[in-house]
C-alpha cells in the first residue's frame, strides 16, 4: 500500500471535481432496490455492482492503481465514503478488499497479486475470513486446523467458524496450524483456500437477528497448493496481524460515513415523533451528535497512518473501539426515544420504518465481537498505545 503511482489526470482533479464525478456516476448507475431473494441473489447483485464501479476506475479509494484501485489521498477518501454512503448503494461482497487484499499486496508474490487482486476488487471473486475457530477467537494463536506439507501440497484439516459470507463466497484466507501446537504464533501459516476444492463442507449458523451471515466450516483432508501461501511457513501470524490491523483501519472511514448518514435519519425520524421535545432526549442527542464527529476523526487520523507509514498501527483499535461502542449507543438511544412502537419487528402492523431499528439495534450487539471484542481493543490499546505492561494477555 506504500507504493504509490501517480496518474497527472486525477492528481489534477480537485476534491471537490472529484465528488461531482463520483456523485454524478453513482445517480446515473445506481442499480435500485436490492433483491428480496436468495443471499446468493444478494451477492450477485453486490457483484454487479462491484463491477460497474471497478470498471468506472472507481473501485477500491486505498487501493494502488496497478491492481485497479484509486489510489485517493485521506482527504479523497472521506469525500468517496462520504458520498456512497449518501447514494446508499450496494456494499462490496465478502472480506476481499479491505482485509486479504492489502494482505497479498503487502506479502503476495508477484504471481499472487496477478491473479488474485483484480477479480478481488472487481467482485469477480468473493472472499471469506477462516481464522476463527471453536477453541480460538481472541486468543487467536491457539488455533487448532492443521496443515501438513505433501511435495507440493499442504493437506488442511480442522474446524473454522463465524466466517461471514463463507456461504457466498469462492475463496477463503485462513490462518492454519504449520507447526506444533505448542508453537503459538509461531507455527501459524496464511494460506488461501479454494472452497471449491474436494473436502469443505460450508454451513451457515443462524443470528438472534434472523439472518445466516455467517458460517462454520469443516475443512476434511483438503489439497492447498504451497503456491496459494501468502508469506513464509510458519509465519502466517505476522501477515494475519496486518490483515487485522487493516480489517480494523480500512472499514474505520466508510463506517464513520455510514453512522453519520445513519444518524441524521434517526435525528429525522425523532424530530419528526415529537421525540425532541424533551430536554433530557434533546441533551442526548447532542451528546451522540459529538460522538459522531469525534469519530469521523479518528477513523481520518488512523487512515492518515496508514498513508504515511503504509501500517494502520494499534491506534486502529481505538477507531474500532470507538466506532462498535458508538453503534451499540445510537442503537439504544433509537430503541429508548422511538419508545415501544420501535421494539415491532416487520412482519407485525405498526412497525417504525420496517422494524429496521429494531433489528439494528439486535445486529448492533455483535459490534463488540466481530473484528475482535472490546476487551481485546482495550488489552490492545494498553499494551501497544500506551505501553502499559502487558498483564491481560499472553505475550506473543
Ligand atoms: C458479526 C461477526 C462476524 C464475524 N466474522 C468473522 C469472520 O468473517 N471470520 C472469522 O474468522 N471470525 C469472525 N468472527 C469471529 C470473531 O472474530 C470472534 O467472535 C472474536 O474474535 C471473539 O472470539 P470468540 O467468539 O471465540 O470469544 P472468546 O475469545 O471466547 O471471548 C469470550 C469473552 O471473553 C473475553 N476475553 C477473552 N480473552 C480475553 C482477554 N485476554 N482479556 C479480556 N477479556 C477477554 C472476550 O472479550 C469475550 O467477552 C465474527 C464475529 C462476529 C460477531
């Protein structure tokens, strides 16, 4: 992500040129309402979209534009979120480009990059994330699947779980056991796996808010070719970090850009109630309003790190932190002043917008989990911020 080309032409652009292309390319080519279908459905029409973008050269705003991206300056990068957040289009599929890709450009072979980012940017290719398992989620380096070399194979085998999209998906970056289990972090291996290859049973797990994002997956005598490594056996942990580092960073800008729309419909919504004629309510949505902006910069300062060191750094964690905190709050907040009418899901009569609140709010809950819980981000935040002594976690 450090090698940076310049195009003259877009160099050129002003940021404000740059917001009236992307807005007026993303009114003329917006593909409407999402299918009510199938998640296979879903996916194709996000692929779609994820297509038209690519192909527009407006795909991936941190990306090199060798493999496609935009290469856009911080200042780029928030007018981008800021507007397809606003456009409400399609998000990308699966976990490609803002967590393997930055991943391969960083460690991939020269072969890898050729083949693997493009279709990954252009939604070609949707990608999974395999590092989590039964027995290790935040204390990752325990982890259980194992891969045995044989000449120019590795044989997997073992357990994955809570992979979002795996269901959907045609390839998945997973972190598997290269050395004894005793070995920790250093006997791990990032490998990229085929999930159409012979031995992989994928099955989605179903969320208390009614949806199957992600999965379990059951990985039997499974062929891995050692050309599919990204980085060297056994150090698969040092790789992985960056792919969290970047899973963190990367989705930090585009999620301040989603709260911040999200937000103001909420304020809409409540003004439009009567809900803010109440000091105490009034009182606490300006304390929220605050939030949101504190985290729209934050989520600039550690994308800024990333621009000048190429590394988004522990400091992400506080951005994530911040963020799936914030979320769980407005939640909250929408579920107190909206009052009981909010709590009716949508299949019931009476329901607030659809019940999307409420589902929300129930979806919110998982903020502090995925990408690593709150308690994670805060032993993070003490040991790798602020150099406290590392007294919570095991020394890696
Ligand atoms: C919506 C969502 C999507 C996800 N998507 C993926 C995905 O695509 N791919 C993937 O691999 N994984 C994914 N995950 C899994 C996620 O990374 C793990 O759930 C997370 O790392 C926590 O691991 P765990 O569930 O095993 O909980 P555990 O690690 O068992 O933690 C249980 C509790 O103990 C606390 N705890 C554990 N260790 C410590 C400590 N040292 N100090 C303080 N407290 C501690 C935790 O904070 C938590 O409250 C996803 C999770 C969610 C919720």
């Amino acid at each position: 992500m450090t090698q940076l080309r310049t195009d003259p032409v877009a160099e050129a652009e002003t940021a404000e040129q740059f917001r009236q292309r992307l807005r007026s390319f993303l009114a003329a080519s917006h593909p409407g309402r999402g299918p009510k279908g199938s998640r296979r459905e879903r996916t194709r029409w996000q692929q779609a979209w994820a297509a038209a973008l690519f192909d527009a050269g407006l795909a991936g705003p941190s990306w090199p534009r060798e493999y496609g991206g935009c290469d856009l300056g911080v200042d780029k990068q928030i007018l981008y979120y800021e507007e397809i957040a606003r456009a409400r289009v399609p998000g990308h599929p699966g976990n490609g480009p803002t967590i393997a890709g930055p991943t391969i450009i960083r460690f991939g072979t020269h072969e890898q990059r050729e083949r693997f980012l493009r279709p990954m940017l252009r939604g070609d290719v949707v990608w999974a994330q395999g590092f989590s398992e039964p027995e290790a989620g935040s204390d990752l380096p325990a982890l259980r699947t194992t891969a045995r070399r044989a000449g120019d194979q590795y044989v997997v085998n073992g357990q994955k779980v809570w992979s979002s999209n795996a269901d959907v998906a045609d390839w998945l970056f997973a972190l598997v056991r290269t050395g004894t289990q005793q070995s920790r972090s250093a006997g791990i291996t990032y490998l990229l796996i085929d999930l159409a290859t012979p031995g992989i049973t994928v099955r989605p797990i179903k969320d208390m808010a009614g949806g199957a994002h992600f999965c379990e997956i059951f990985l039997d005598d499974v062929q891995v070719p050692v050309a599919n490594r990204v980085g060297e056996e056994n150090e698969g942990w040092g790789v992985a970090r960056t792919s969290l580092g970047h899973e963190r960073a990367t989705r930090a800008l585009s999620q301040a850009a989603l709260f911040r729309r999200v937000w103001d419909e909420l304020v809409a919504l409540l003004r439009e109630r009567g809900a803010l004629r109440d000091e105490v309510a009034r009182d606490r949505v300006a304390q929220l309003e605050i939030r949101v902006r504190i985290m729209q910069l934050t989520a600039q300062r550690t994308i800024d790190d990333i621009r000048r060191t190429g590394e988004p750094g522990a400091a992400s964690s506080t951005s994530r932190l911040y963020q799936s905190l914030l979320e769980q709050n407005l939640y909250e907040l929408a579920m107190e002043l909206l009052g009981p009418d909010a709590l009716v899901l949508d299949t019931a009569s009476g329901a607030v917008q659809g019940g999307r609140w409420v589902a929300n709010y129930l979806r919110s809950r998982a903020a502090t989990i995925g990408t690593g819980t709150a308690e994670i981000q805060r032993n993070t935040i003490a040991e790798r911020v602020l150099g406290l002594p590392q007294i919570f976690t095991k020394a890696e």
